[in-house]
C-alpha cells in the first residue's frame, strides 16, 4: 500500500458528461501529480499541484481542470467526456524535497469508461 | 524529441533465471532514470533509480545499466519469481522539469514456474 487514495476505483459514465476523481495523498506529502494510462498512450503525465498551487503541466487537455485543496487532497474534473477518455487515472504524491531523486508513490488509479 | 521506448513488449522467462527488461531514451538531456514495476490492478511502484552521473547502481535482485553513449537503460532482475510478474516501465525526468516523468510504454514480464 503506498499510502496514496484515489476514489473511485471504477467510474462508468456517458459521453458528454463530466466526472470528479479524488486523490489523497500520503500523509505529510505536499505534491499531487496526476497521470493518464491508456492503452495507446501509456502513462501520461497531466498536471502537478504543490501545496495548493498548480506547479507543472502537461498533456492536460482544456477539458479537464485540477485543483489541490488546503488539506491537500487533490480532485481532477474531466468534462465532455469523449470515447477516448476512457483511461487509468493516476495520482501520485511527494514530499517536495526538490532534489532531482524525488520519489513519486502512486495510488491504485481510477478505471474511468466512457460509453 | 521527448520519447522513451521499450525495446520488447513481452518477456517470458522461467522461475529462477536472470530477466532482463530494456529501454532506450532519446533525449541526452535526462538526468535521472527510474524503473517501475506495475502489477495488475495497481499504480506504479519504484524499483530503481539511477542518475546520468552513474553507470550501474544495484539493489535487492535488481541492478540498473545505463549506458548514455547508445542512450540505453536496461533492469536486471536476478532469480526471478512468480511475484516478478509485472509490467515493468521506465521513466526519464529531466531535472528543469521539476517532477514531470516521461514513461516509457511498458514491458510485460511472465514468470513460468
């Protein structure tokens, strides 16, 4: 268990609607990552928040925003859902020590179907 | 470009024998490399690290070769086990990116008892 909590394990919606995935990261972790898995794409970074704020972007695309709360759990709100988002969403989490080694520790992901 | 690759999609290997899982990185510019093991139903886990300063670094079973002249990361997995069974990913981070990693698409190991 790496100590990172993302609910819901499974989420199977509609195309055209929107989801909300949540992340809690381990305990005294100030950084939230989020990723994507698919299967042609593999894991894809999307966007990093510290401490609240946004850090770092990545492939993120318009239709999908983040944000990291003061008790620094994260949420990741993808809308207009299409086919093609359907995917294994990550989060990982870090103590921000800033040095090149910093260690990511993923959670189980959120299996997100689009129909 | 930013890619990192996977040489084999697919390894097979029998219980006990040494597996070895490559990878090969475009940009010159990475300095840090890591090894992920994901097993079904779960997030990536760490294995290794190594940074563009070193050649080799080992662990428990596990030791990781980089070579930057042919831009190649390969994971050595001695006596390999049944709970080997995984997909293997590599990652390359690029230290003015903070913590971004770029993953590579992923080897699946089977272990044959």
């Amino acid at each position: 268990d790496s100590g990172v909590t993302q609910t819901p394990k499974h989420l199977i919606t509609a195309t055209g609607q929107r989801v909300t995935l949540r992340c809690s990261p381990r305990s005294g972790d100030l950084s939230v990552y989020w990723y994507q898995q698919s299967l042609d794409q593999g894991l894809q970074f999307l966007i990093q928040y510290y401490n609240g704020e946004e850090r770092a972007k990545g492939n993120i695309l318009e239709r999908f925003s983040a944000q990291q709360f003061p008790d620094l759990h994260s949420e990741l709100n993808l809308s207009s859902l299409e086919l093609g988002d359907s995917a294994l969403y990550f989060c990982a989490s870090s103590v921000p020590t800033g040095a090149l080694d910093e260690k990511l520790f993923f959670g189980s992901g959120t299996q997100l179907s689009v129909l | 470009g930013e890619s990192v690759g996977l040489h084999l999609p697919t390894l097979s290997v029998q219980e006990g024998d040494n597996s070895i899982i490559n990878c090969a990185y475009s940009n010159s510019a990475s300095d840090y490399f890591i090894w992920y093991k994901q097993e079904s139903g779960k997030g990536p886990q760490f294995i290794i690290d190594i940074r563009s300063n070193m050649d080799k670094r080992q662990g428990q079973r596990v030791t990781v070769l980089l070579n930057k002249t042919v831009k190649h990361l390969s994971l050595q997995i001695a006596a390999t086990q049944p709970g080997d069974s995984a997909v293997y990913f590599c990652a390359e981070k690029f230290n003015n990116q903070g913590g971004k990693l770029i993953f590579g698409q992923g080897t699946e190991l089977s272990v044959k008892p």
